[in-house]
C-alpha cells in the first residue's frame, strides 16, 4: 500500500491526470485505503460525489457534521440518500458539554451579534467535530468548487491543509453549476429541494437565505457580516507544506 508519506501533491496530481473523477477516486481511495473520509453536506455537489462513490462501492468513509441548525430539508435529503444507497454516513455532534456552556452563556442565535460569536458557534458546531471527523485520515475529499468563491480560482485539486495534517482532494474544482445539475438528473440523485428555491451553498438554517439574481454564490451565507469575513473554519486554503506532509501518519 502506498501511503501519503510517499507521496508529493505533484506525484498525486500527475497519478490523476488524465482521469475522469470516478477514476480518480478509485484511485486515491486505494492510495489512501483505509484513511480516505468524505464530508458531505448533502449539497448537489456533495450527491454528486456520494453517488460516484456509492455506484463504485469505493472504499471511503462518508460522514457529514450535524450542527443541530440544519434545515429539515437537508436532514430529508439525508434520509432519502441512506433510502438510495443504503450506505453508511457517520455524523458528528459537537461536544454537549461546549455547546451548552456556549448557549447558556450567549443565547441561542449569539451568532447574529458579532463576528466572534459567529465564529465560536462555527468553532463548536463545526471546526471542532470536523477535527474529529478527520483526526488520523490521509486524504479528505470535499465537494468544494471554485464557482463558489473566487479565491478558489486558482486552487489546485489536490492540496495540502497544513493545519489539520491531511491531504484534500476537489473533484469537482472545475464543474459548472450545469454540469452538476445535469449528473443530478441523469443519475436520479437527490438533491435538496432548497437549492430549487434559491439556495445556492446551504448550512445551517439561521445563517443560510437564497440569493438573487447577480448575486455573489457566497451572498447567502452569514449575509450580515463583511463579505471578507465569511469563512467558517472548515476550509482553510492550504499551501503546499511537504514538512506538513510527512507528518501524515
Ligand atoms: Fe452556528 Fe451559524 Fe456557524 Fe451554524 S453556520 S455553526 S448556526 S454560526
């Protein structure tokens, strides 16, 4: 078995390139057997991915962060996936205790007062769970495409996140929003109604409205905060770091 310790992000991207994305994963989920997690949202993007995996019966571990603040739509969509593939999708809470503390102390929807309230809600609800989620994992792959943030232009599809230790991979970096809704249709996957009505990125209900025509993709999301700001900790774009790398385990 090939580990990420022998492996450079070049090595890796040059193993994928000519590859179409169920290819790819294959590929990278053997590389990486055992240790490769995918985070779902249940976002088009993210169906997309768990139905690549799920026709290929591909060895990676799904899981997905149950804030407690979804819209019921997505926990239907979770239900009408498990319903579809009858696959296997582990979620994370956050720790009980800090999220009590947080909310007796700031109220439940502390979030819409500051920028730092907002973020330690992210930080307990998400960024911690996560870290959990992706604790002793080599690659992590993510629906994550660059027409929904424009610093994500110029992201490669397999990266580094120095901070957490592990590889990512981006399948769908470079597919249109047509691109996706065309597989959703030709695949009959599920998809969550909201992004019918609007939603283009959707997380937690509070923090998540649809947009408007002309819209920035990013409007939706934490919309009364500086738009240089709206990040949740989940995604921190990462430089290539072989330092980082090798301490892959
Ligand atoms: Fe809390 Fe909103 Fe972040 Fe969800 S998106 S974790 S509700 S601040």
């Amino acid at each position: 078995m090939v580990t990420g310790n022998q492996n450079s992000v070049q090595d890796i991207l040059s193993k994928i390139s000519g590859l179409n994305e169920a290819e790819s994963l294959r590929l990278l989920s053997s590389l990486f057997f055992g240790t490769t997690v995918f985070s779902t949202s249940f976002s088009s993007e993210d169906q997309v991915i768990t139905d690549m995996l799920s026709q290929h019966q591909l060895p990676v571990e799904i899981f997905t962060l149950d804030t407690g603040r979804l819209f019921p739509e997505t926990y239907s969509t979770w239900n009408n996936t498990l319903e579809k593939y009858h696959n296997r999708i582990i979620a994370y809470y956050p720790d009980a205790v800090a999220l009590q503390n947080f909310v007796v102390e700031k109220g439940p929807n502390s979030f819409y007062e500051s920028v730092e309230n907002r973020k330690a809600c992210c930080h307990i609800r998400k960024v911690e769970p996560l870290q959990r989620a992706i604790k002793r994992k080599q690659l992590w792959i993510t629906g994550i495409r660059a027409e929904h943030s424009q610093g994500r232009h110029d992201m490669p599809k397999i990266e580094l996140d120095a901070a957490n230790s592990i590889l990512k991979y981006h399948p769908l970096l470079h597919w249109t929003t047509d691109d996706v809704k065309k597989y959703i249709q030709e695949n009959n996957v599920p998809y969550n109604p909201l992004h019918d009505k609007g939603f283009i990125s959707i997380g937690c209900a509070p923090c998540t409205r649809a947009i408007r025509p002309g819209e920035d993709f990013r409007a939706g999301r934490w919309w009364w905060e500086d738009s240089s700001k709206k990040e949740c900790g989940l995604h921190i774009h990462a430089s290539t770091n072989e330092e980082a790398l090798q301490q892959l385990k």
